[in-house]
C-alpha cells in the first residue's frame, strides 16, 4: 500500500481521510468496551506539526462520523469543523507541545482504574508482570478542575516518562504513537484496575518476588522501554514533532514511542 510522502504533504491532509477513519474506529471500541458512557471522553491525533485531529464535544464517541471531527492548531484554535471542541483539548495540547514523540492521546473514563483513581492515593506495585512491562508505574495525578490549565497541569511530575496516567476523581490518559496505540493502552489500564479489584476481594494481592522484579527490569531495560526503576533519568526525547510515515497499525506498540526512527513505505 502506498502512503503519501510527508515532504509532499506537510500538513498531513492527503492522509487526513484515513486518520479520520482511525479515531471514529477507537471512539466505537472505547465504546463497545464501556470505557466511555453517553458524550465521556475525547480523542486527538497529531497529523503535522501544527494540525490536531480532535473528537468534538458533546458527542457519543461510539456513534462519530470521520466528518464530525475537528482540527485545532497547537495553541487550541480550531480551524474546521462544524461542532465547537471540548475544552479537555488543552490536556491533549499540553501532552503534544511537551512530548514530541507522542502522535495520539486518549482520555477515558473506564470504570475500574476510575474507581482506583477514587479510593487509591497510588495503586499496588509489582502484582502483575504484563503491567510492570507495558505500563511501568501508573501514577494518579492530583484533581483538578476538568478543562482548565490546571487540569492539564496535574500530569506534569510524570510527563516526561510515563505513557498512562490516573486522574483523581475523574478516569485515565494514554497516550501512544498513533490511536490504535494509545487505544490499547488503556485497555491495559482498565483491565489491570479490573483485576487489582477483583484479586483485594480476596485478600491481600501476592507481589511479584524481588528476584522476579529485578528479571523483569531487566527485560524492560534491553527493550529500551524507559522506567524510572532502573534509571532516575527521562529518556532524551527527539526535538521535533516527525508526522507518521509509514502505514497507520491497528496493534500494541511495546516499544519506546517515537524515539526510534520508524521506515516508510512505498
């Protein structure tokens, strides 16, 4: 399959089409899997340098058409679509100027890590290995007033190095290196939640042994999968926003997000 060349369409609008396509599939997913309820949540994509592909607000994410969606520059002017953007937007912005190896945000309100992010000042460690390996530490940020720059403000302790995070009293962002990406990420989220509430309904959950921890680190550390654990220092993160080039997958990514160079296709 052939993908516009990104030197030819800088603003991404060639490709636009089909990343439409993308977040309006994820809105369903988050959909069907009950991650969101009624008009919860809102999605983004970073098309080009300047150019943010949004969910608009007041809509159900399961039932969005590619045409309802909105563009926004990176200081929050929309520059199309017929519906007004949710003011969330500013979290996603936030993430996106501060972070330019992330192409694609997801907020959600997914039931079981929103009930964590109510009653848990930080959640259990080392209770499941594909956690401790795909999420690392999921930190909840502190509550803050939804849509305000304080709201987005509240992941910045961990912004650097963390692709998951909690909201107090409110649900979940993840981000990824393109929806699909994000997407998955927080079903990893919630069904890790699910199975932390699932396992204190019968006692105290068994950890990990620190042999089993250290092994698993390790594992991280050869991926290149960045975590505080092992090394206190933020993984560099390129200069530049790189829009993507090659095909637009509908898998997990395990790896760092944008920090290695991806090939194009032709």
């Amino acid at each position: 399959m052939c993908h516009p060349s990104n030197e030819s369409d800088p603003a991404g609008v060639n490709r636009e089409p089909e990343f439409r396509e993308a977040l309006c599939e994820v809105g369903r997913r988050l959909w069907a899997k009950n991650l969101v309820a009624s008009n919860d949540g809102n999605l983004s994509f970073r098309m080009a340098e300047n150019r943010v592909l949004c969910t608009p607000t007041m809509v159900s994410k399961g039932f969005m058409d590619p045409e309802s969606l909105a563009v926004v520059n990176l200081e929050g002017r929309q520059v199309s679509g017929a519906r007004p953007i949710t003011s969330e937007i500013r979290l996603h912005l936030h993430l996106y100027r501060h972070r330019p190896d992330i192409r694609a945000v997801v907020h959600a309100h997914p039931p079981h890590a929103t009930a964590l992010a109510i009653v848990c000042e930080e959640l259990p460690r080392w209770i499941l290995p594909e956690a401790e390996v795909n999420l690392g530490l999921l930190p909840i940020a502190p509550y803050a007033t939804p849509g305000t720059q304080e709201f987005a403000d509240a992941i910045n302790p961990w912004i650097d190095d963390h692709d998951a995070f909690l909201l107090r009293n409110h649900g979940a962002v993840t981000v990824g290196s393109n929806p699909y990406d994000a997407y998955y990420r927080m079903e990893t989220v919630d069904q890790y939640c699910r199975i932390l509430l699932l396992a204190q309904q019968y006692g105290e959950p068994g950890r990990i042994p620190p042999a089993g921890r250290d092994a698993l680190l390790e594992m991280k550390r050869k991926a290149g999968l960045p975590d505080r654990r092992y090394d206190s220092a933020p993984p560099p993160k390129p200069e530049h926003f790189t829009p993507l080039k090659g095909p637009l997958t509908d898998e997990p990514k395990l790896s760092p997000l944008a920090r290695k160079p991806e090939s194009g296709s032709s």
